[in-house]
C-alpha cells in the first residue's frame, strides 16, 4: 500500500467503542461503514485495497468499522439502524471535520441518507453505490420473500464461523459474482473475521427492515447515485428508485454485475465521476433541520402546537395526561434550541406543520 494508516477509536453514545481510519491527503472524504468491514484486514485485501488506494490519492479517507464488526466492539446489545447512524456521528465528531462530502456503499447508503438529512449542515456531496432505501422484507412482504431471509439467516447460523468456506460462498457470489479465486477467498475470509455468526444474522435481520425513502425525499445536498447493472445483492432498480426519490439527484449506470465494484473497468468510471462531483462547489450549508431531533411523539405533540392548540387540547387530541404533555413540550424546546412556544411554532411552520385547520 502506498498510505500510511492511522487506526484511532471513539466512544459512542452507548459507550461502544468504534475503530477509525485516517489516510490520504487533500479534501475530507468520510466513507459510512457497510457490513462485513475491518479497517486492517481490508487494508490488503484484493477486494478493497483499490478503493483505498485510488480514494487516499485523491482525499484524506475517513472510514470506520461499524459496530458488531472489525476492530469496533463486537459483543454489543445495539445493532440498530438507529445506531449505526449515531456511530457515523461520533466519527465524525471525533476527528472534528466540519463539512465533507459523504460516501455510502450498499447498506451504508441508507445510513449515509440518514445522516445527511439530520445533518444537512455538514454534508456538501452525498455519493450513494450499490444502496438501497427499502430493504428486502419492505420492498417485498411476501411469504417467498420472508422464506428466503429465514434460509440466509439459517446459512448464516450454521457456517458463518465454520474453516470451511462453503457456506459463506454463498454470500461471496451475490456480492461479487465476477470475483477472481484469490478474491473470493479474501471475501470468504472476510466474513468469518468481520464477525460473529451470531452478529451477521442481526445485522441480516435489520438490514431486511431498513427504509428511508422518506428520509431520501428530504435530502438538501448534491447527491451523485451509482449501480451496478447486474447487481445480485441489490436490484438495479433499487437504486434507481432511490436516485428517484432524491431531489436532483444524478444517476449513473454502471455495466457491471458486482455488488462490490472490483478492479475492474467500472471501477475506472465510478472514479471518474466521483473526483469532478466532490469538487464542485455546493450551496451555501444550510441550517441544521433539528426538527430530526424529535421523537414520533414529540413530533406529534409539535404538529398540535403549530396548529394554535393549547396543552389541554393536545391531551384530549393524544389521550396523554396535560403533565406528559408538558414535559414532551420541554424536550421538544430542548431539541429545538428555542425559548418560546411562539418560536417553536415558527419554526415548525417553517417547516412545513401546523398546515391542518385548527381543531
């Protein structure tokens, strides 16, 4: 390898420590963590080591491995979606970048969208490959559909950790069908050290329910999607109806049938097109969208107020005693950095609440 790494760790808001990489020079670019991931394997891996070479040419390369995985803590209670987003804040935190164009790569682009619209401030480019916003059992509920999440969770239990590579084959095929020997086997060697069998049928069982297509529809930066063709982990047309979904977004086809793009080709264009659109200057930052911050119920309580409604209107409306009522109103004044329900209620307004007739 050309780039010298450095491995650092943070501590996440629930106290797991997560395992950070710093390599390059020039422009940040932070890279969310995928699935199957350690930042010292990976390093001289023929899966992965052209993506950190040619991305460390070009810019200084965040990347972490995400929590359950890799150098990160493994033994961990939380592996939601939730937290795989709260993980990518607290790398960015800790290295302290302020601005930066944000990559995701397949279910790292769903986390990536999650950041970027609770984070709009600090996201210049957002780069989506190989991602989706409707994971398996959301874009398809179907008895077959739930069978087949059961039979790759059963392989998962049954041959994940095993020496023998068999099972795990199965999973290196979908990802990148036009692998070499060698690569192949790094990837199968690759899942058996990422994690624990026990961790990747949790991860399975969460990437099966993700959905962010609403999220995807509030995305405010330029945002550049890719996708391969022939991709058997996740369907072209996922990511087409992603790139949809996203105001502005640009979509590139990419003639490839691998999830992971090798040293191949494509991986020529997807570069191609990456470098020129980090570069391009991007709107002015926008102000933090903080109404991100709240919760279902919070937003709820929000929505009445914007409406003009008074705290015992809103607790006849909820069905919530007048004092759970006031107390969801301080944490939303909280949340929202106002001191006033006149400000929340512009602020909410602003956004877009309080549109229904007052009731």
């Amino acid at each position: 390898m050309k780039h010298q790494q450095e491995i650092h760790f943070s501590a996440s808001k629930d106290q797991v420590r997560i395992a950070y990489s710093v390599t390059g020079t020039g422009p940040v670019l932070v890279k969310a963590a995928n699935w199957l991931s350690h930042i010292e394997y990976d390093w001289n891996s023929p899966v992965w080591q052209h993506w950190l070479n040619d991305l460390s040419d070009h810019t200084t390369l965040i990347r972490y491995d995400e929590r359950g995985c890799g150098l990160s803590d493994r033994d961990v209670c939380d592996l939601s979606f939730e937290s795989w987003v709260d993980d990518l804040e607290t790398v960015v935190d800790a290295v302290g970048v302020d601005r930066f164009p944000l990559l995701g790569v397949s279910q790292g682009g769903a986390v990536a969208i999650a950041y970027a619209v609770r984070h709009p401030e600090r996201v210049s480019h957002l780069i989506l490959y190989g991602a989706y916003g409707r994971g398996r059992l959301v874009r398809d509920p179907s008895p077959q559909s739930h069978e087949e999440a059961d039979t790759m969770r059963s392989l998962i239990k049954l041959g994940w950790g095993r020496e023998h590579d068999a099972f795990r084959q199965v999973f290196s095929s979908q990802f990148m069908p036009g692998g070499t020997l060698e690569q192949l086997r790094a990837f199968n060697e690759l899942q058996r050290i990422s994690c624990s069998a026990e961790s990747a049928a949790r991860f399975l069982d969460e990437f099966n329910q993700i959905d962010v297509m609403d999220l995807a529809a509030k995305v405010q930066c330029p945002t550049l999607v890719m996708h391969a063709r022939g991709d058997l982990r996740v369907a072209f047309d996922e990511g087409r109806l992603l790139a949809a979904q996203i105001p502005g977004a640009r979509f590139v086809p990419l003639e490839s049938d691998n999830h992971v793009l090798l040293n191949e080709p494509m991986w020529e264009v997807f570069m191609q097109r990456l470098l020129p659109f980090i570069n391009e200057p991007s709107a002015e930052a926008p102000q933090p969208l903080m109404l991100a911050y709240l919760t279902p119920r919070e937003t709820e309580v929000l929505e009445y107020i914007a409406r003009g409604l008074d705290n015992a209107s809103i607790s006849a409306h909820l069905g919530l005693q007048e004092k759970t009522v006031r107390n969801h109103i301080t944490h939303i004044f909280d949340k929202l950095a106002v001191e006033s329900r006149a400000q929340a209620i512009v602020m909410a307004r602003d956004a877009g609440m309080g549109k229904s007739p007052k009731s």
